[in-house]
C-alpha cells in the first residue's frame, strides 16, 4: 500500500487561528512533537506580521515541554482543558492569558462526547511507523 507523507509544517498549516485540537499520547510518551512545534513557529511567524493565531489544546494528560512549553511560550495557546504540568504554561494560565479548565482527567473524554468542550477540529496523534 502506497502512503502520502506531508512535512510537519505542511501539517501545521492546515491548522487556523481559534481552531480547536485534539492531541494523543500522555506525558511526552506519544505525544505529536514535531507539528506542535511546527504549529509554535506559525504562530511565531503570524504574530510577526501583527496577525492572531491561538488555538484551544485539549488533551486526556499532560503533554510535556514539546507540546505545553513550545505553545505557551509562542503565545498559540488560547485555552486548555485536561491536565497540564508545565511551567510556562501554568504562568501563562495564572497571568491570565491562557484560559483552563482543571478537570479530572476521566472527565475529559465524557466532556468532549456531549459538547460541553466544543467542537474538534483537528486531532493530532504520533505514530512511529506505518
């Protein structure tokens, strides 16, 4: 079977400003890290040129720096929801500039089923082989 690949930056740029992202894995185990950090340069990029771009991160665990880190400090992250355990992203929700929901991590899944998160629009998962 004949697979298409695309760059993480490709991938990135399907992703637009007030999405809505589902991401896969726990802790930095299966987390995706090469297109959040491809989504964290964007948004860079996007800021620089005075435009917005912040998406909402919900995931089932903490993510760890390659996700949580790399988005709060690009200043992409506009809400959370599940846990989180990093440094710059729980400045960045005491400051006031991320918006989080602490939630028991079983509550997240049931959250999403009946709305009370919104809507995905986009879910991204590591895979390490095909």
């Amino acid at each position: 079977m004949q697979y298409s690949f695309i760059t993480a930056e490709e991938a990135a740029d399907f992703i637009k400003h007030d999405y809505r992202i589902g991401i896969g894995g726990f802790s930095s185990v299966g987390t995706p890290k090469a297109v959040t950090k491809a989504l964290a340069a964007k948004a860079i990029a996007e800021h620089q040129k005075g435009n917005e771009f912040q998406v909402s991160l919900i995931t089932g665990g903490s993510t760890g720096d390659q996700i949580d880190g790399e988005l709060s400090r690009a200043k992409a992250m506009k809400f959370r929801a599940g846990f989180q355990s990093n440094k710059d992203l729980r400045n960045a929700i005491n400051n006031g500039e991320v918006q989080y929901s602490d939630m028991h991590l079983s509550h997240v899944a049931q959250d999403l089923r009946y709305g009370f998160l919104g809507h995905l629009d986009v879910g991204i998962i590591e895979a390490a082989d095909i």
